[in-house]
C-alpha cells in the first residue's frame, strides 16, 4: 500500500471510530431508497483553520478545509452518492433512477474558496456539486468592497468570473443564482428592522405605506433576471436554478423564479427531498462551523414531521405587554423581553400577535398592518425579529381562529356563534361563525396579512377554537349541518345521542379543517411553518367531553406538529390542594404518555398566573410541576403568561425549566441577515 492510500484509509478509520459516539442515539429511519429521493447539503465559506477565524470573523455557516476533506471521505466510505441535478432532473422525469443514499452538494455566495478549496476536491473524488453565485458581488471591480451582510468584504474573498466559467466547463459543476442584490436586508417595519429582501414586503419610511403585492413582485423578478442574465453573459454556462438568500421564500417569488426562466430553487427547509417534494422547493440541511464529519451522519437523515420532534421548550408572551403608547417605553420593553428570552434560551416563543387589552380573549385589534381590524401598533413584525435575530428562537405566532370584535361598521360584526335562543353565553368567548362563508374569507384575509408583514416560523391556533354542545345555532351553521344530512335544529340534534354523535365528530373535524386553511392561507407567504393548536384539557382526559368543546386529543396530535395542552390545574379548579393539582397534572401525563405521538407531540402548558385571584402562581409551585412532568417523561414545557417586566416566574425557576441549553448540544442553525447595529443594541 502506498503511503497516499495508508494515511487515506488510517483517515476512514478514524473517521468510522469518531462516528460511534455520535451515532451511538438511534438515528432516524432511513430515507426511502425509491430512485426519486435525494439529500441535500448546504455550504459556505471553506476556510483554513476556521475555529481560529471564527474569533476575527464570526460566520457560523463557514467549514474547515479539513472537516471538508474528511466529510468528502467519509460520504465515499458511507455508502453516499454525490449525484448531480441532472442525475436528480432526469429521475424525477421517469428516466435514469438516482443511485442508493443520493446527495446533492451545493456551495453559496461565490466565495474564492470554491475554486481554491472545493474544487480541487470535487475533481479529486468526482463528485458533482451545484455553486450558487451573487452576481452583484463577483461584478465588483477587483480592489473594491463587497456589500456583505451589514460590513464590507474585500473583493479578493470572491470569485472572478474566470474561475466560475472554469469550474462551470468541467461539467462538475452547475452555476446558480443567489440573487443579484438580495443577498441582504430590506426595511421591513417602521422601526428599522432588515428583513431578508426576498421575502418581505419593502417599508416606505416617506410613504408610512409597504409596497404592494404587484409592486414586491417585480422588484423580485427583475432582480433573478437580471442575475441570470450576468451569470451567463460572463461564464457561457446555462442558469436555471435559484438559491434564496437566508433559505427565505414563498409563493410569490417561486412564481417570480418560473417567470425569471429558474424553475428549479432551493431552500433551507431541513428534511428529504421525496416525490412529494417539488424540485421548485428543495430542501437542504446547513452545514455550520463545527460541524466534524460524524455529524453529517443526524444532518442527512433529519426528520420532517413524524416522530423525533425537537425538544420544544416554550415562554408564551402577552404583546400586549410590550405596548405602550410612548414609542420609546415600547423599545425598551421589547428589548426587556429579548434580554429574557435570550437569557432562558427556550426553543420557541409563542407570541401574540392581536391585542387583547380587556383580557377577555377576543381580539379587538391586531399588532400588524391587515385590511379588517384597526392596528393598534405595527409591532408584531419588530417583535419577531428582535426575538429571532438577538435571542436565537422560533416564534410562532399566537391568533386567534374566531375570536375576533370587528368593528361595528362591518357588515359581518354581527355573524357570530349562538345558541339557539340566539344568545351568546356570558362565560364563552365572542367567535365569529365559522360556518360562515363571508367569514372565513375575511378570518383567511387577517391570516394572510399577518404572513405578508412579518417572519415568523410557527403559528399556535388560540383556544378559541371550540363549539359547545348547544352551538352553533347561527343560520349558516345550520345549513351547514343540513349539508352534512343532520337536522338544520339544535334541538333536534341535541334530543337524539346518534345525532349528538355525529354533530360532535362532524364539528371537531370542521373547526380542524377550518385551521388547516387557515394555515394555508399564510402558508403563502411563510411556507413550511410548524403548527400547534392550544386544547383544554378536560376533553383530553375525558373523551366523552369532546361534545362541549369540538375537541379531540388524537384527531389535533394527527393535524398538527403540536398541541399546546393547557395544562393549568389552577384555570380547571383542580388545585384544592397540593395532592390534588399534583395527582391532576400525572393523570394528563399519564395520558399523554397512553396515546400514539402523545409524548412527541403535546407540548403541556403550565399556567403562571391565577386567573381567579388575578395573583401569580408561585415559584415553588411551578419548579414542583415541572419536575413531576419530566419524571413523567414529558419532553416539551411550556407556561403562559410570561411577565418579563416583573420578572414573572423567576428567571431562575424558568430557567432550569424552560432552557434548552443543556438539552441540544448544537442549536439549530439558519442563515440569516447580519442584524445591522440598531438591531444588536434594541435601538431603534
């Protein structure tokens, strides 16, 4: 054996003896080896040394030229195929199937180390790679700056159309665009955030207006056309695909793509790319600095749905607790909640995005720009973002799905739920009809607008979602229900069980499917968002329940990524005493624990404040609740409210319980714009 093919081999062991710890957690099942599914993998920077230039020029996405080397390895002694879009195209199009455990290598930005770095070791195990290029950045004369991020780069750390045309003629690799000037911010909201500029709506700060649909549109268009068009003017090479800037995307610019002649775009949505996942939309998984190669392993088998969801720790927040009327108390509201949140570091924030400042839990505005609600304030965008960029969460955004006060001038205020003597009793939420036609078109519209206006990951349906036994008596629900083959009278139904049955199961399912448009309503503009839906939890104990509030357990574990189970002994007068509230709580455990996904799936909700006494709920109650659900086996936590002005729970007592630091070795990582310095500091 030659001393080349010595050390080459040495190195795959190693590498096999660094996997075992690893991979020593049972990974998740395997993609399918159909012909047509294929894995993707997302690159940056390659640079030497690059734990040391971390510390000079921070950039979570860059590798180490060795880690490279060694995962290029590893893919061959693994059984991986690095196979080119072509090998994908052709499988998809019913011609050549993919090979066993299929991956796709792509490289962003144009860096200089693609050619000096990548691509001598792209020739060396000829594997082919897609490269994704900003043509705004390479179109630089040599000597200048490059506009990256929120500080400039030198020209040199960048490709020259020469080097590009070249790897482009090997056949190994197939230029991309990255955009032409998107690789960046765009003002998004009147206090200054920079928002990835593909996938926002501009803020005018003259004008007080957001561009319109149409406008947002083209601007998108004439910036992928023209990117193409220099790509190929310089290099000669083909352009049909698309990388969004930040992984950000949606409906409207993956039209804007097909138009721009780049039917073909990739994203950073984490999972496999099976038959069902259109080549207009793939996914890929983002490799991160300290990433070693054994780790490659977890990243090309990630799940998307199914069992194994993250570890969702959660802190549910009150927007109506950051506003103010005096602009600058606001700010330095938000930035009080950031300091929290990134100090308790939780998975997620479920964050309200409507105002509800009587408490009675109908939305009487919205905290977003939305053609139907006043605005109280254009903040939930500002919100989200602060929360994302400076304390590193998902945020769902909190709405309700019928509880909403429109103002009296709407023709639809008054199409609301009722009983059949045509009230609406006084201990239930006012709720817009869901039986209605008109609206859940307008419902649908608030939901789009709320997408169109702000970044966020998820989306938590309120407890609003529910129907009584004695409801919904409104006229349209009645022809509803004539349409479903029940009598078109409560009373009726109510009087028969068989009846009663079929009502109860037919509602549940209409409030399920209700949400689901919902979701696909804003799904338009932020795809991919991870859903949860709050459930009481006597219908989750007592089945039999489900006719007093249109719930199921298991029908809500089946359509969402979680449910939020109000877990709150105290709200359900279940806390007489300590034995008691504690017996309740193991029973919704137990429970959770008896039900297929119930473990993976229900995130339970403690509650931190007592509604009847209006007083908090104590620390020590709280860290005794916690600790009995995690010896129960629970693995997602939450509480609501959260009062970051009071410092309520404790940030000692949410820490311990809520922090997911200790439980992820490696945060989840998405590329996403450098926050520009108003933003690191809270300032406007």
């Amino acid at each position: 054996m030659n001393p080349l093919s010595f050390l080459r081999a040495a190195m795959l062991w190693l590498l096999v003896a660094l996997a075992l710890p690893a991979l020593a957690q049972p990974l998740p099942p395997a993609d399918p080896d159909d012909g047509v599914s294929f894995r993707v993998l997302s690159f940056h920077d390659v640079r030497t040394n690059v734990r040391a230039s971390f510390e000079t020029s921070p950039d979570e996405t860059a590798v180490d030229e060795r880690s490279l080397a060694e995962v290029f390895a590893w893919l061959q002694y693994s059984g991986y195929h690095p196979v080119s879009l072509q090998q994908i195209v052709d499988a998809r199009a019913g011609r050549t199937p993919l090979p066993a455990k299929p991956v796709l290598l792509t490289f962003d930005d144009g860096y200089k180390s693609a050619y000096t770095k990548v691509f001598p070791l792209l020739q060396r195990y000829r594997y082919p790679a897609v490269l994704a290029l900003v043509s705004s950045w390479l179109e630089v004369p040599e000597g200048s700056l490059v506009h990256w991020g929120d500080k400039p780069a030198r020209r040199e750390e960048f490709l020259r159309w020469s080097e590009a045309a070249e790897m482009a003629r090997s056949g190994l690799v197939e230029l991309a665009s990255h955009s032409d000037a998107m690789h960046t911010g765009i003002l998004a909201n009147p206090q200054g955030n920079m928002l990835p500029a593909a996938s926002t709506h501009r803020y005018d700060a003259a004008t007080g207006r957001y561009e319109d649909d149409g406008a947002y549109a083209r601007r998108v268009e004439a910036d992928l056309r023209r990117s193409r068009e220099i790509i190929e003017a310089r290099t000669g090479a083909r352009v049909r695909v698309m990388v969004w800037p930040y992984g950000a995307y949606n409906d409207a610019v993956l039209k804007a793509a097909e138009r721009a002649g780049m039917p073909v775009t990739l994203t950073l949505d984490d999972g496999p790319n099976t038959a069902a996942v259109p080549l207009s939309r793939i996914r890929r998984a983002l490799a991160a600095y300290d990433n070693e190669a054994p780790e490659y392993a977890r990243l090309l088998r990630s799940p998307v749905g199914g069992e194994g969801r993250p570890i969702n720790r959660v802190m549910h927040v009150d927007l109506d607790y950051v506003y103010d009327p005096d602009p600058a108390q606001q700010e330095r509201n938000l930035s009080a909640l950031v300091e929290r949140v990134a100090a308790v570091r939780p998975r997620s924030v479920f964050l309200q995005a409507y105002a509800d400042p009587d408490g009675d839990g109908v939305a009487d505005a919205l905290y977003f720009p939305n053609r139907h609600l006043p605005m109280r304030a254009d903040l939930f965008s500002r919100a989200a973002w602060q929360l994302r960029s400076r304390a590193g969460v998902k945020v769902y955004a909190w709405m309700p799905v019928m509880a909403f006060r429109l103002p009296g001038s709407n023709p639809l205020a008054t199409h609301t739920v009722r009983t059949q003597d045509g009230t609406v009793p006084a201990d239930r939420y006012q709720r817009l009809s869901p039986f209605d036609p008109a609206v859940r078109t307008l419902v649908g519209d608030l939901y789009e607008d709320l997408g169109r206006h702000a970044f966020f990951e998820g989306l938590l349906f309120h407890d609003d979602a529910m129907l009584s036994d004695d409801e919904d008596a409104s006229p349209a629900a009645l022809a509803t229900y004539a349409s479903w083959g029940l009598p078109p009278d409560v009373a009726a139904i109510r009087a028969d069980p068989a009846l009663m049955a079929r009502w109860t199961t037919a509602k549940t399912r209409y409030l399920t499917g209700f949400t689901q448009e919902l979701a696909a309503r804003i799904g338009v503009w932020r795809p991919g968002l991870e859903t949860a839906r709050s459930l009481y939890a006597r219908p989750v104990l007592e089945p039999a329940a489900e006719q007093w509030f249109a719930q199921n357990y298991e029908n809500a574990l089946a359509a969402y990524d979680y449910v939020g189970l109000m877990a709150m002994p105290r709200m359900e007068r279940e806390a007489k005493n300590r034995a008691e509230s504690d017996a309740w709580l193991a029973r919704l455990a137990r429970r959770a624990a008896d039900t297929p996904r119930g473990l993976d799936g229900t995130v339970f909700e403690l509650q931190a404040r007592d509604w009847h006494t209006g007083e908090p709920v104590p620390d020590e109650e709280l860290a005794r609740q916690w600790t009995l659900l995690q010896r129960a086996g629970i693995r997602h936590l939450g509480y609501y409210p959260d009062d970051f002005l009071n410092n309520q729970p404790s940030l000692d007592v949410v820490r311990r319980a809520i922090s997911v630091r200790t439980l992820l070795s490696r945060p989840v990582r998405q590329e996403i714009p450098s926050p520009s310095t108003a933003e690191r500091t809270g300032s406007p």
